[in-house]
C-alpha cells in the first residue's frame, strides 16, 4: 500500500494500529511486558510525532531537538515503536527482541541519546521531574545564547501514577512557578492501575490541582486525534504557563476483550486476544510485526520537519557572532577545569562546606554552563554562584536556583539539566536529607549523569540539631551505590580537588559530603584525592585509615601514639570508588602490610573492605544525640585521644 494516495487521517489511523499491533506482539514474543499503555496512547503518540515533534532520525543528538520523554517508562514499546518507525536506529530485530539481554529494547527506557532515548525511565515521577529540568535547561540556554540557537520544546507522556507520586507535586510546583511555558504534559488518564480502577486511590481533581501551581490545562478525548492536535497547538501558544492536556484514553484500545481492563496493563494479552485484534484491526492474525511500507513512508516524510530545521540551525550557528559561537563551544564542548583556590587562606581552619562556597566565583568564571541552587539552604551549604540574583520568570539567565524546600526535585530537575546538555549542574542540601532525593541520585548513576550533589553537615558533628538531622547510615549506603562517587575532603586542598574531579567528570554523578565545623588545614598533596586515597603521614605499626573531619583526628592520634612508641600510618581515603579502581599493588602500597583501623564519624558498615575482618573499625553504629561538636566527639570516643586509646588497645592484644 503506497502513500500517493494517501490522506492525513487514513496514515494516522494505519500508524496507530501499527503501533498498537507491535506493541502486542513485543510483548507476547517476550511473554513480558506492559501492552496496554502503547495501546491507549497510540493516538496521542502519533499525533505529537508525526505533526509537532521535531527531531533528526538521521542525528538523534542533535542540541536544539525537541526533547520528548517517556515518564510512564512501563509502555517502553510505544517509543521503541515511534523509534523504529521514524528512522532512528531501532531497528525490527531491537524491537523482536524486547527485553532481552544485550537488546536496545530494555523493559524500560534506557538512555541513549543516540537511539533517540532522551533519559531513562520507569521508576514513576521520574521523567515528570527530570522533563521540568530539561525545560528549565532550554529556558537558561535560550537567554544566554539567543532564540536563533536554542529554540525548542519539552514534551512528556506522563501516567496516573506518575500524578500520585509526590515528585510530581514539587516539580509541577516549580515548574509553574517558573512559568516554564515550553512544556507540554500529555497526561494519559485511562483510570486504571494495577490493582484496579484508579476510583480507589485516587480522587483527585487534577486539572484543578495544576492550575492552582500555575499550569494552563485543558482535557481532551485521548482518541480524538483533531482534538489532540488542537490542544497541543494550544498549548505551543501559552508560553508563559507549562500545559498539561488531560487524555481522556481507554487502555489496551484496541482489545475485544481486554480494553479498559487492569488486566492489560502489566502482562501479553494472550494469542487469542491479539488475533481478535488484529482483525478488528484489519491486519493478518497470522503475521506478527507487521509494518506495512506506507507508515514507514508516512513517518519519514512527517520527519522531514525535523531534518529541514536541523539545516536551519546548522547555518544559523554557523552565521551567529563569534562572542556566541564561543560561548556555545564553553557550554557544549568544555575545556578540563583546573581550580588554584585563589580565595582559599592557606594554613587557615575552615568547614570544607566553607572552603567549597569559597571556590565559587572561579567556578563560576572556570566553567560557564555551572548551574544549581539549594533546597532552602544556600546560605548554610555555602552554594551561591552570585549574590541578590536568582533564576525566575524574568531572568533566566541567572544561575542560582531557588529549589526551595523540594530535595526530590531538585535532584529530578539537576538530572534533566545534566542530560540536556550544555550545563554542569549541581543541588545541595544537608547529607541526612539526600534520603529525600534518593531515587534521582540514584537515576543520575544509572544514567552515568553528569550530576553534582553537594551535601553539608555530613556528620554527627553538625551537633545541636541533633539525630533527626545528623546522618549515620548514609556514607555506607550512597557507597553501595554503583557508579557514584562519594567524596568525603579532609580540609579545604581535598574539597578544591574534590571539585574538580566532580566539574570534569562526563560519565556519572559526584557526591561530596562536606562538613559544617571547622578542619585544620592539613598542607595535604595538591593531587592525592584523585587516585580516592594516599598516605598522609608514613608509620610501620598501624594504618589509620580516615576520611573528612577524621583525617586530622587520625594525625593527631598517631602523633599521640608516636610518643608512645608506636609508629602509626595515617592514609586519607576521601573516595572509595577512586581507590578500587587504581591498581592493585597501588592499594597495597597505601595500606601497607600492618594492622588497619578505619576512622569515620558514621556507620562502620562496609569498612572491613578496607580493614579486613580483623581490622578495628571506630565509627558510629547507632543514632547521634544533640550537643555541640565538641561534646559529641567526646562522648563517641572521635577524639585523638580516645582514638589512640582504642588503637593501643587493638594492637596490643
């Protein structure tokens, strides 16, 4: 079937059924997967891409792309579907092989911005946060940069679960309050959850509920293709308010049986039920991924819009004044960054959240694309790039972001702009409250997002605010976490390096756990932290192996314990995941042949890595209290003296 004579409605409806017959059949061959939602947004689906979306098949990365995301990440067939069928590089045999080892189609979007897979997705409420950031990212780029180079939209799919998780209301929340009017949320609202009709859990009035944190809403027939179209079109004209077009959608469309039903939602449909289908459909019952040549040809064509507006830009860089062509290579091709700390004192005791804040302004000046803000605490972590300015409706080309007390999205949001590109950006907020951003940190990792999480009182020395607010457990378990790297600097040098291993590394998250006392300053290596340890003071006895603010309890203890003849190694070991990458006889050689002992003011869990099982480990395994610092290391044995008993203890017995 040719395309000649073809019309507009007649494609549309064969690119649906398409879809919807991929869908089912993906999932049957995989005997796993979730049908039902492809199916229900197929038409919504079809209309965003074949009219609105604008894309290259042909350069999936390009930087002024439209960038459509998939918060609803269980439906993963719909944009493998819209993937093969536009020309990106999914092929039939990805889409034959649904989630199965080694396959582009994985049962959940992975990012691949070279598949045309903008982030990865399914823990729900993730995308709807991470699409906020990516709009928040074009809106900064376009002030900066000018409209000729950055000018383009962010489009989600967003589910009812999505809409229950909590992130949603922050990011919405955010959104809105930022009047970020190229964002456009297709909200597939089919009333159904696993567990049943969505009646039973959720009731809420949710245009009403964005309208009232500032979003434009409308609510359409989510099979009503005209009517789509003209709301997204209505949408595209509110530029100073985010949309969200409520779908009015059945799931599993298409089913004799199953639509409408939960049944559809999270498992194949069964063989009998996909051939009713398909011949309702029209289609053979007895061929499976079926495609006929006409919606391949219906799709490139409709991608035409997006390669002839790649050309557009091509030439419009090309033409733009150099002061611009310059800054688009600083934000989008960085140079390395090497910091000196000009405005750190030397020999000076500083919280490292101190000598961090005081690196600033040369990070600020270093790398141009440095962006973030705080949940509420700027002033206390010390991350204000430029005083008395802000990011808002009507400077967009500020780069403090007020986050406000909204940890999950503000670690959604740092990701999507990590992931858009162009910027480095970073949230801070106190290290006990990173538990309430946990699911995007840990996104950042599998993402491998260049992210930065800056994280202040990070130990039980914060002190009067007491165990609500003093972290235990969480160096251990942010460790645990692969592909994040934890670093914990011993005074204000260790942070200086701290920061520019995390503003240069392209390929995952940096997590730095700074301190709210003071450190002495310690005169440590100017190059030691990347390699994650080093001996700071050599000893033959003993190794006292230290991070942070224990690093110059570990000094002094081995001084005390020098005096009483006992030659103690301190080693500084500011990041685990640095140290177990060098090579073997370089870990060796730090930790030496004797005795080990491992000192940190948090959860001993995970330490008898380093130690051994023999080791002794002085650390913290139960909640803090409230008092001040000084106290509380007292109490806890952390301080040189109690440490050197402890220490003369173990290798005496």
């Amino acid at each position: 079937m040719g395309t000649e004579n073809f019309d507009r409605a007649a494609a549309e409806e064969l690119a649906v059924k398409t879809i919807r017959g991929l869908a089912m059949d993906a999932v049957q061959k995989a005997n796993s997967g979730h049908p039902g939602m492809p199916m229900g947004m197929a038409d919504i689906a079809v209309t965003l891409w074949t009219r609105f979306l604008v894309v290259d098949p042909d350069d999936p990365a390009w930087p002024d792309r439209d960038r459509f995301v998939l918060s609803n990440g269980h439906g993963s067939m719909l944009l493998y579907s819209l993937l093969h069928l536009a020309g990106f590089p999914v092929s039939m045999d990805d889409i034959r092989s649904f989630r199965q080892w080694g396959s582009h189609t994985a049962g959940h979007p992975e990012i691949d911005h070279h598949l045309g897979i903008e982030m990865t997705t399914g823990p729900l409420g993730q995308g709807f946060g991470t699409a906020v950031g990516m709009a928040l990212a074009e809106a900064h780029l376009r002030e900066r940069l000018g409209a000729d180079l950055v000018d383009h939209w962010t489009y989600a799919f967003v589910s009812d679960g999505d809409l229950m998780e909590g992130i949603s209301y922050e990011a919405a929340s955010l959104a809105g309050h930022f009047g970020l009017g190229r964002l456009v949320y297709l909200y597939d609202d089919n009333q159904i959850s696993i567990d049943g009709a969505t009646t039973i859990t959720f009731g809420d009035d949710v245009p009403g509920r964005f309208e009232a944190v500032g979003w434009h809403t409308l609510t359409v027939d989510g099979h009503d293709r005209e009517a789509i179209a003209q709301a997204i079109a209505e949408a595209r004209s509110v530029e100073d308010r985010p949309s969200l077009i409520c779908c009015k959608t059945r799931i599993g469309k298409g089913a004799p049986n199953l639509e409408g039903s939960p049944k559809s939602h999270g498992s194949p449909l069964g063989a009998d039920e996909i051939r009713g289908a398909k011949e309702a459909m029209g289609f053979d019952p007895n061929t499976d991924f079926f495609v006929d040549p006409a919606v391949y040809e219906f799709f490139s064509q409709a991608m035409e819009r997006g390669r002839e507006a790649h050309a557009a830009w091509r030439q419009r860089l090309e033409a733009a004044p150099e002061d611009k062509k310059a800054l688009w290579a600083q934000l989008h091709d960085p140079a390395p960054v090497r910091l000196e700390g000009r405005a750190i004192e030397p020999g000076k005791a500083m919280a490292t959240r101190a000598s961090s804040g005081a690196l600033f302004p040369e990070i600020a000046e270093k790398c141009p694309g440095f962006i973030g803000g705080a949940a509420d605490l700027a002033e206390s972590t010390k991350t204000v790039i430029e005083h008395g300015r802000l990011f808002s409706r009507t400077d967009r080309a500020a780069r403090d972001i007020p986050f406000g007390i909204r940890e999950h999205a503000m670690g959604t949001i740092v990701n999507g702009m990590a992931v858009h590109g162009g910027l480095k950006p970073y949230g801070a907020t106190f290290f006990v409250f990173s538990d309430y951003m946990r699911p995007a940190v840990r996104l950042s990792a599998l993402m491998k997002a260049p992210s930065i999480w800056v994280w202040t009182h990070d130990s039980v020395f914060l002190g009067e605010d007491g165990p609500t607010h003093q972290p235990i457990e969480h160096l251990a378990s942010l460790r645990a976490m692969p592909d994040l790297w934890v670093i914990r600097p011993a005074d204000a040098n260790e942070t200086r390096q701290a920061w520019e291993i995390a503003l240069n590394r392209q390929d995952g998250p940096v997590g730095l756990a700074l301190t709210r006392q003071n450190v002495p300053d310690l005169g440590l290596p100017a190059d030691g932290v990347s390699r994650g340890g080093y001996v700071v003071r050599d000893g033959s006895d003993v190794t006292l192996v230290a991070t942070g603010s224990e690093v110059w309890v570990a000094v002094e203890a081995a001084a005390a314990l020098e005096a009483e003849g006992i030659s103690a190694r301190v080693v500084s070991l500011p990041c685990w995941e640095l140290f177990f990458e060098q090579p073997e006889e370089y870990r060796k050689q730090v930790l030496g042949d004797a005795p080990r002992v491992s000192i940190e003011a948090a959860s001993t869990f995970g330490w008898e890595r380093i130690v051994g099982e023999d080791g002794l480990k002085i650390g913290i395994d139960h909640f803090g209290a409230s008092a001040p610092d000084k106290v509380i290391a007292e109490k806890f044995g952390l301080t040189p003296d109690a440490v050197a008993a402890k220490v003369k203890e173990f290798i005496r017995a």
